[in-house]
C-alpha cells in the first residue's frame, strides 16, 4: 500500500486566501477560524491539485481573487518514495495550466487518479437536495479517479451528446430534417453507452454493500439504508430508446434519454432519505456515501485517498460525531485536513485519536 502524504501547500490569490504557505503533518491537519477567514478554501485548493477542478466553482475563473490578475496553487507531495510537485495557475482570460514536476499536461484529464482525494462538504447536501445531475457527478468522479477508460468514454460522449443536441436545435432553426445525419450520433452514442453501462452497474454492485456497512458503523443500526441505481439502459438498449424519443427530442431539441439521464435513489428504510429522513440522517448518510468512496478507492489504487473533511461536526450529535472519530482512529486512513469553526472543539475531537496532528488557526 503505496503512502500519499501532502507535505508542503502553497496559496496565491487562491479566492480569499492572498498568500499562504502551511507546512503540513502527515496524519491529521486542522484549518480552524470563523466563516469566511478561507479554511474551506484551503481543502479545496488540495482538492484542486488533485481533480484540476474547484470542488464548489464550475467557472475557473471564479477561483481567483477579485483584486487579483491569477492564482497559483503548489503542493508538494510524496507517493510512496516517490516525490510529486504539482502547480495549478490561472491567469484571467487566459487557459488554466496544470504542471507535474515542471511538466504541462495536454490534457487534465491524464491527471485524474494520481492523487485520489474524496471531499466531504455541506454542500454534499445537493447530493440528496437537488437535480440528477449532482448525483451523475458523484458517479463519474469515483470511478474516474480510478477507471481512465471510463473517463475517456464519459468525456467522449459527452462531446458526441452536445453534437447531437446542436444539430437538433438546427434543424428546428432551419425547419428541416435529416435521419440519416442523426442517425451517425444515434449509432456513436448507443456505442459509447454500452461500456459506461456496464461500469456502473458493476460499480454498484460493489460499492453499495460498503455504503451500507459505513451507514451502519456511523447510525449503530438505527435503520436501514439502500442506494438504487437508475438508468434507461436497464430495460431498453439506446438505439430502441433514441428510436422511440425521436419526436420528442425533436420537440424539445435536446437527446432526452440515455446514460446522461441515470439517477441514484437515496433510500432510508425503504422510503426517500429526502422526504423521510432528519437532517442528522442525510448527514449521515452522505458522511458514508463519501467513506464508502474512500474505501472504493483504497482498494483499486493501492493507496489511501486524501481526505478531506469541511465542516462535518455540524448537525451530527455527539454520538454520530464520536462513531465517525472513531471510524477514522485507525490505520486504514492516510492523511485528513479538517475544517472547522470552533478551536476548542476540534481539538478535544481531535485528542481522542490516537495520532500526530497539526492545528492551523486562520
């Protein structure tokens, strides 16, 4: 089992943060102040390094400082014996650039998986709370860090997708119509879906038994939990679908079945964890969804992901708060960054694992 360790993080005009170096400890880091100092924007400036990506922006640009022209991210990382310098910085107007140890990558996405990272925020919370499309992410984002074929299968037919798409808005622009056209997306996507299909239905079948077991560890077996995997594909092959949808994607101008269109339906005792369950049950609940990412991970890269935890003794009582401390106070996790907003509290929490920490006040 291969070490990862975050030595050294670096932060220039990265959101709130203007300059900031933290040399860090290789278990346990905590990033302690009031809301708005920047210790959420320090976890995701690693989580950044490790995903390309802002855990909370979809716009780049909304990474940098507003007084400022750029912002730079550096860690120093070690992988077993291995040393890895990875730098992010974004110039406004200008293309994000991603280097390791001095190299720029063409593609961020031959990034991926290098340094597994899992993120368990409050904002988790859309994962239950709102649209499909979150909970899409959650999938592609486990299994990307470690299938780069999938990655690739997403990436690709996300692009055949949005061709598909645009070419249906101009036919309705134009008023005109031509099978055969499509019918090359058609054949490209129920290509592309097959695989990707197949990944997640596998994923799931694995992944789900260690959810459950991690909502148990946290709830002591409170209730039952259970996680279900949707998708067109389940029943119909997409060619029959995109066959059968055609008059209605020509009405809508937009592909209205397929892969991009899967869903998970979070349950709690047989019903909707959002309808039915408390604020410190979906807490709970996400708390495992992410544990079971790390496991998932662990497993399948031969190292323990980074984890990082944002605020997580909200909302959870002193007992889910004590089952999920002692969850981590073993040696199957690696390196975990905490924030949170009380001093004192964290590192009472924090005395009770058995282990060598740092505590940052921001």
């Amino acid at each position: 089992m291969k070490s990862l360790i975050l030595n050294k993080l670096s932060l220039i005009n990265y959101k709130n943060i203007l300059s900031s170096d933290f040399v860090l400890d290789c278990k346990i880091n905590c990033f302690v102040g009031n809301n708005g100092v920047g210790k959420t924007n320090v976890l995701d400036s690693i989580y950044h390094l490790a995903m390309s990506k802002s855990y909370f922006h979809s716009l780049s640009s909304q990474t940098i400082n507003h007084d400022a022209e750029f912002m730079l991210i550096e860690g120093h990382f070690s992988k077993g014996e291995k040393s890895e310098n990875i730098i992010c910085s974004l110039k406004k107007g200008q293309k994000k650039i991603l280097k390791r140890n001095g190299k720029i990558y063409k593609k961020f996405s031959d990034h991926i998986g290098l340094i597994p990272v899992v993120m368990i925020s409050p904002y988790d919370r859309d994962l239950i709370q709102e649209g499909s499309s979150n909970r899409r992410k959650f999938i592609d984002n486990v299994i990307s860090q470690n299938n780069k074929t999938y990655l690739t299968q997403i990436i690709t037919y996300q692009k055949v997708l949005s061709q598909r798409n645009a070419l249906l808005k101009f036919f309705k622009k134009k008023q005109t119509f031509d099978l055969n056209i499509l019918k090359v997306y058609d054949d490209q996507l129920s290509v592309l879906s097959m695989p990707i299909h197949k990944t997640r239905l596998e994923f799931f079948k694995s992944f789900v038994p260690v959810f459950i077991k991690r909502y148990n560890s946290i709830s002591q077996n409170k209730e039952s939990v259970n996680i279900n995997y949707e998708s067109h594909l389940n029943h119909e092959s997409l060619n029959f679908l995109l066959k059968n949808s055609l008059e209605k994607d020509r009405i809508l101008q937009y592909t209205s079945c397929g892969i991009h269109k899967d869903d998970l339906n979070f349950e709690i005792d047989q019903f909707p964890i959002k309808k039915f369950g408390s604020q410190g049950q979906q807490k709970s609940f996400l708390i495992a969804l992410k544990l079971a990412q790390f496991d998932y991970l662990k497993v399948e890269l031969n190292s323990s992901p980074i984890l990082l935890l944002d605020d997580i003794f909200d909302k959870l009582d002193n007992n889910r708060v004590k089952q999920l401390i002692q969850l981590v106070n073993n040696d199957e996790f690696g390196q975990i960054f905490i924030s949170d907003t009380d001093y004192d509290r964290t590192e009472n929490i924090i005395k009770e694992i058995d282990s060598s920490y740092k505590m940052f006040e921001l």
